[in-house]
C-alpha cells in the first residue's frame, strides 16, 4: 500500500471534528449511490419497455415487409428474388386494406389483412395470440370467417359465430345506383397479442376473401419476410430495396413504428440526463467536503510538506481520499439498483393501463452496457470533483500550515 493511499484511509476513518463534516462526507456518499441507483433502475425500465413493445409488435408483424400490388406472376418472382436471400427463412404473401366493421348498429373503421394459412402464422407467433376458437377456421367451407382483435370485438360486443358485415370504401355501380361494396363474415376467432394498437383496429381473413372483397387485381399487394437473425434486418431490407428498385417498397418493422421506438429513445436519454444531475449534485458535496478536510488537516499537510513530502504527494491524497467516496457510493448505488431492479421485476407491483403504454406490468431488463456506462460516468465526475480541492491542498504554504495550523 502506498504512503498517500495508508494516509487518506486513515483521513476517511478516522473521526474529524465536528458533526457537520461528517455529514457532509455521508451525504456525498450517499447523494452518488442514490444517483447511481436512480439511473440503473430507470434505464432498466426504459429497455425493459423497449424489448417489450419490440417483442408485442413482432408477435403480430414480420421483420421486414414488401408492399406492392403483385400479379400471380409477380409474386413468384419475388419469392424467387427473396430466395437468392440466405438470411430470409420463410415468407407468406398477405392483402392489406381498410375498412368499416359493422356489428348490428356499432361500427368502427378497421385494417383487414388477408393471409395465407398456415405460412402466416410461420412468420410471428399470432398462432400463439389466439385466446377463443381457432385459426383452421379461416379455411372452414361454411362460408368466409374472420378473426378479430380481442380490444376491437370486446368494443363492439361481438363474440365467436357473431355475424359481421365488412364495408369496403370502393364504390360499386348497380341498378339501384351506386352503392357500397359489402360482405357478411362469420367470426371464427378471436386473439390477443398484448399489443393495443393491434387488438383494437386489425381483422384477419383468408387471402382470397380479401382479394375477392377489396375488389383487387392480383394475388396480393404485399409480403411478410421472416430472418433467420433479426439484427439483419437493416441489411436485407437495404439488399432488397437494391434488387425491386421503384417496383416495391420494402419496410422493417422498426420503419413501421418508427416514432414509437424513436419517442423510447428521447425518453430514455432525456430521464438519464436529469437523473445524472442527481449525481452531479453529489460531487459538489463531494469537492465542498474535500475542501473542508484540507482546512481542517492544514497542519498535516504541513508537516508533511516540512518533511519533503511534494505537492503531488499531497493531491495523490486528496485524490484518493475523492475515489474512495465515489467507489463507496457508487458500489452502494450499484447494489441498491439492481437489487430495485430485480424486485420490480420479480414481483410486478405496479400496473398499466394497456391502451396508454401496450403493456400490463412494468418490464426491466438490466443491460451490462448501461451498467457500465453509469459507473463510467459516474466515476469520472467524481473524479472531476476531487481534482480542485486537491490541487488547492497541494498548494498550502508548508510554514503557514505549521504557525497557523
């Protein structure tokens, strides 16, 4: 152990005089570790939210997404384009459209989207999301059948083997005049992927009803891809945006909710920033306590100074003396955080409304990055505040410290 290290060990033991510095030394402690504590909890939220909501939105989405109107001969074009594709394990055409569900005199304009059973559900894990009847309805010969979202049929009071009526917004011509398109659906199941937007505004038919429905040209308007490693997304939505050109547009899931994980990011560094002022606050304590230390060992410092020890000797000290406090605080913060942490997300105390933040319960997720990243910081503003006071103490006159000390 060096000389300076045994001697701000001792400076941090030993009892000062006075009670004031000894609070102020415990509130710089203490000011960090709730600082430090503060931050893991919210930053562990903050991904616990995103991996949340990332996981809902890919339960009922693909990763990457081709949209164009597509002739049966298009479509095995594509499929064979996506083929050349190592990354991509599975694709299933869709027809996507909107419309008005009516359900005797309620009605609410919705999203429709025609699949492909089963290659849809190979895509995300709405096989999962099924909560009443089943999916191999869809393909039930007794006529066309419908899956709504559990959010959209509890809104308007419709159960499985109701009868619904889809009003298409393309206008038809006939005797009578020019009418709505519409046409009678049998409700065969009912899902709940956990995510709001989704159960409250999508219906799911069989491709060729909503081909026939919509009144469209084509086999499909569009194709949900599957990838083996979803970090590739970027990549491969890039390499086919290269391959369509202007024939398609080719969209991720993160472009389709773009200001949802964007609105994620601001709040996340925008609560890291005003929970680091906590910690900044701390190391002014910190420097005020080292400070007073310095007046109060004056004449230490002196003797120290007396007996050859230089000035670097002396904020070596003084510096050690701030890390010790920074370490103190920071391994406190450190535990209280993660031990915080770990109780939310062991016991999910607190609720949600789910149709404000998609979820039910509040999600943690603890990142080794973001632990390191505010122990860093942290630590190199505590730093930062141990510096002027020991330069100051390094700085005291060795014979007026021994007269006046």
């Amino acid at each position: 152990m060096s000389p300076e290290l045994f001697i701000a060990i001792r400076y941090l033991n030993t009892k000062r005089k006075g009670l004031f510095t000894i609070i102020t030394t415990l509130i710089g402690i203490l000011g960090v570790a709730l600082g430090v504590a503060a931050l893991i909890v919210t930053l562990s939220i903050m991904n616990g939210f995103q991996t949340d909501i990332k996981q809902k939105i890919l339960d009922a989405q693909a990763h990457v997404m081709i949209y164009g109107r597509m002739t049966p001969e298009d479509l095995e074009e594509v499929k064979k384009i996506c083929s050349e594709i190592k990354e991509i394990e599975k694709l299933s055409p869709f027809m996507l459209g909107q419309a008005i569900l009516s359900a005797e005199d309620r009605s609410t304009g919705i999203v429709v989207k025609g699949i492909k059973i089963p290659d849809e559900l190979e895509i995300n894990n709405l096989k999962k999301s099924i909560k009443h009847g089943s999916w191999d309805a869809l393909n039930s010969a007794e006529g066309s059948s419908i899956v709504l979202g559990e959010e959209l049929a509890k809104n308007l009071a419709i159960w499985l083997g109701d009868d619904v009526v889809l009003v298409s917004p393309k206008i038809e011509s006939s005797l009578v005049g020019i009418i709505p398109k519409m046409k009678r659906f049998r409700v065969s199941g009912i899902i709940n992927t956990g995510y709001y937007e989704f159960d409250n505004s999508f219906a799911y038919c069989l491709i060729g009803d909503a081909v026939k429905f919509f009144g469209l040209s084509g086999a499909a308007n569009g194709v949900s891809l599957k990838l083996k490693n979803i970090d590739n997304t970027g990549r491969v939505a890039a390499e086919l945006r290269k391959k369509f050109g202007f024939s398609y547009t080719v969209k991720t899931y993160a472009d389709m909710n773009q200001n949802l994980f964007s609105a994620l990011k601001l709040e996340k560094f925008m609560m890291s920033v005003v929970l680091a002022l906590i910690i900044i606050v701390a190391t002014f304590t910190i420097a005020s306590n080292l400070l007073m230390m310095s007046v109060e060992k004056i004449r230490d410092i002196g003797i120290l100074r007396a007996i050859g020890a230089g000035p670097a000797f002396i904020r070596r000290v003084f510096l050690y003396e701030g890390f010790m406090i920074a370490f103190l605080g920071i391994a406190i913060g450190l535990l209280l955080g993660l031990s915080v942490s770990f109780f939310i997300k062991t016991y999910p105390i607190i609720q949600l409304p789910s149709d404000i933040y998609y979820i039910t319960k509040v999600p943690v997720k603890i990142e080794m990055a973001d632990l390191l990243g505010t122990v860093a910081v942290s630590f190199l503003l505590c730093v930062l505040s141990a510096i002027f006071p020991a330069y100051r103490a390094s700085k005291i006159n060795p014979i007026e410290a021994i007269r006046y000390g």
